[in-house]
C-alpha cells in the first residue's frame, strides 16, 4: 500500500470516528475521541486489514461502531464495585 492510500484511508477511518462520536452523546460523555481514533487506525492498519479499500464505508461504519461500543461498555464495567460486578457476572449467567 503507498503512503498515499494509507493517508487516505487514515482520514477516512478518522472521519468516521469523528462522525459517530459527534452524533452520539454516550460516546461524548465515556470516549476520548483522539484515543478512539487511535485505536481505530491501529485496528485497521493495512498490515491487519490489507482489503479496506474493497470495505464498503457503511460496512465500515457498522464495524468501528461496533469497537467504540465494546469500548465504551468495557469502560462502564470499569467503574463498578466488586458487589455490583459479581451482580452483573451472575445476571450475565443466567441470560
């Protein structure tokens, strides 16, 4: 991949991550939005993911969607107390 298209696929990545994270309070509120774009761009860095190109940008956009929630859900386990994660662990559990 030139340097080129790997600039180009940065600032798209960048782009959609911006865009979700402008239009979704949550994401506000519990994401650090240069982190995010980060970890994106390291997620799909074209050593792991050599096709994004062949990604439609809606399939792409249902993926980082999908990491910035996992992100965002793993953050809120975080702040629980022991109780509550033992709670959580055991309603998980039980479906």
């Amino acid at each position: 991949m030139t340097l080129i298209n790997y600039q180009s696929n940065s600032q798209k990545l960048t782009e959609i991550v911006k865009t979700l994270i402008d239009n979704n309070t949550l994401y506000q509120e519990n994401l650090d939005k240069q982190e995010m774009i980060e970890v994106i761009n390291r997620t799909f860095d074209p050593a792991a993911v050599p096709d994004l190109e062949s990604i439609s940008e809606e399939e792409l956009t249902k993926r980082i969607k999908r990491i910035l929630s996992l992100h965002l859900v793993s953050g809120m386990l975080n702040d629980l107390t022991p109780e509550q994660m033992q709670l959580f662990d055991e309603s998980v559990k039980r479906g």
